[in-house]
C-alpha cells in the first residue's frame, strides 16, 4: 500500500498521484495538494500559523480557546 503524503501548507492528506512535488536547493522535500498552497508558501512567503484556511491556523486557535477558558 503507498503511503498517503500530508500537505506542507495546509496540512490536507494527499492522494497517491496527486498533488506537486517541490524540493529545495538544500534537499529539503515539500509536498503541496494544490498550486495554491505551494504559491502562497513558496512565492508569497505566507505562514501556515497566519493564514486561517490551514489546519495549522485552527489548531492554534483551539489551543488559545482552551487556555482562555481556564
């Protein structure tokens, strides 16, 4: 069975044969579900933790919610 690959942006899984392939010049291997994904990490610089469709935006959230309320 292949492996099942998660998003370096988003944090969506990627289906086996979908998705793009970027690797660094410093051998670093980033998988991307979509272009958008890869535009916004690699060509505008954004932050996974700043943009707030990407499941890394929404853990955070949840992590200040529950802090909050203690």
């Amino acid at each position: 069975m292949v492996a099942s690959k998660t998003c370096s942006f988003c944090g969506a899984q990627i289906e086996p044969g979908t998705g793009f392939l970027y690797v660094r010049k410093d051998g670093n291997v980033l998988n991307f579900c979509s272009r958008k994904c890869q535009v916004n990490m690699i060509d505008l610089k954004r932050v996974p933790r700043k943009t707030r469709w990407t499941k890394e935006y929404h853990t955070i959230k949840e992590m200040k919610k529950q802090s909050s309320k203690s």
